[in-house]
C-alpha cells in the first residue's frame, strides 16, 4: 500500500501540514513548545492504543540498548533526531494526530514525498509520502525542502516501512534510505516499556523482534561508539552481518 495524497494538500517533493503564515503565526504568539520526549512518550500511548507500529530505530536503538537511555544524564539528547520506524497504515494514524500535536505541543509536521512518474500535471496529481519528520515550531525556520529538521528539540522521524511484492515476500523496505529487512527481524513489534531516570512516566517504546540482529547487519560492532551511519540501501534479508 502507497501513501497517496492529493495536490489540493500537498505539494511535490516536501510539505508541512500547516501554511508559512500559520506557522509565523505561532511564531508570534510566543507558543511553548514541549520537549521531544513528552511528545514522543504521548505519541506512543496513542499508538499502542490502536494497536499501530512506531518502533525505535537505527541511532536510537543503539542508544536505547547499548546506553539504556535515550538522553543523557545532564539531560542532553544523544541525536539531533529520534528515528522510528512505522507501517504505513500507521503512518497514516500518526499524521491524523497532527492537530493534537499542533494545538497542545506546539509541533506539526513535514512530509517528504516521492513524485509519480509521467508529465508534470501528472506527477503533481498524486504524490507518494516516503517519509516525515514530527517537529517543534520552535527554533525551526519554515522551508518545504527536503533536509534534516533544525529545531529547538530533536525532530521525530518516521521512516515507512513496505512490503515489495510476492515475488519477495517476507520482505519489507524502508522507502528513503532503501534498507531492505527481513520483516521477521522487524515484526511483530515487541512491548519495551522503559523507566528512564529524569523522566516522570513510563515510555511504552516498541523495538523490533530481532533488534541485536538487525543492528549487527547494519552497523557491524555497535556495542563500541562509532561516529560512522551505516550505508544507505543496506541489505539485512540473512542472518550475513556486516563486517
């Protein structure tokens, strides 16, 4: 299944659900943004409560394992993003909470699109979603492009993930880096409640089903800190790590 939007919403290549002006708007209005991780610990309650999938990923799954904390202890962030991976029927749950977000945390968010093939008029008539960065109005200058979200906290990062078709069942890819994986390293979805010091509540995190293995294809020895990412297109279909 696509994520298939029309025009009359979206334009090609990036888009926010709010207009500049509405965001200049709130800009003005001096609105109070809260931290990633209320939002992002609201975010997975409604996720969890309609049964949908947003799993940490990539960078802060490493952190989440390797350091047990998703934060420092001086209340830094690890990563200037929180990486999550959705399906894209969750995906579509997630963008519907948009007004919450805007209203009660001062967030929206930018939608990273895949344009159709064919003419121009026809490329603009339906536009593929691929990606979408939950952020902060705070600290983030408004620009319909397609780079990593600045802001005054860490966006959240929701990278699809799709099944490509019975002549490869079983296997899911994650449209803007081009990962391929295994979907049995990556669903179900396992339960990770977490007690993190310096946070008031319980994060109800999902991980992945095999979330060593799939760490150990993309990034080799994880348990050591690297500045390196793993490679765009990385292939973790077998149990063939990276070296």
């Amino acid at each position: 299944q696509h994520l298939q939007f029309q025009q009359s919403h979206f334009g090609c290549g990036a888009d926010y659900f709010r207009s500049n002006l509405e965001w200049e708007q709130k800009t003005q209005q001096q609105t109070i943004c809260s931290p990633t991780l209320e939002v992002f610990s609201w975010l997975m309650d409604q996720v969890n409560s309609r049964n949908s999938i947003m799993m940490i990923a990539y960078g802060e799954l490493i952190h989440l394992l390797r350091e047990k904390a998703l934060i420092r202890s001086d209340g830094t962030y690890y990563d200037d993003d929180f990486d999550t991976w959705v399906t894209p029927s969750s995906f579509e749950t997630i963008l519907k909470l948009e007004p919450y977000l805007w209203n009660n945390f001062g967030w929206s968010i930018r939608v990273i699109f895949r344009c159709s093939e064919g003419t121009e008029e026809e490329r603009h008539k339906t536009n593929i979603a691929i990606f979408a960065q939950i952020l902060p109005v705070c600290g983030h200058q408004y620009k319909a492009v397609m780079e990593k979200a600045v802001a005054k906290y860490p966006a959240i990062e929701m990278y699809v993930l799709q099944s490509i078709g019975h002549e490869q069942e079983g296997i899911l890819r994650e449209n803007w880096q081009g990962d391929f994986f295994a979907e049995d390293w990556l669903l179900p979805a396992k339960p990770f409640p977490f007690d993190m010091p310096g946070f008031n509540k319980t994060l109800n995190l999902q991980i992945p089903a095999q979330s060593e293995k799939l760490l150990d294809c993309m990034y080799g020895n994880w348990h050591v800190y690297s500045k390196e990412h793993h490679d765009w297109g990385t292939n973790c279909t077998s149990s063939i790590a990276k070296s």
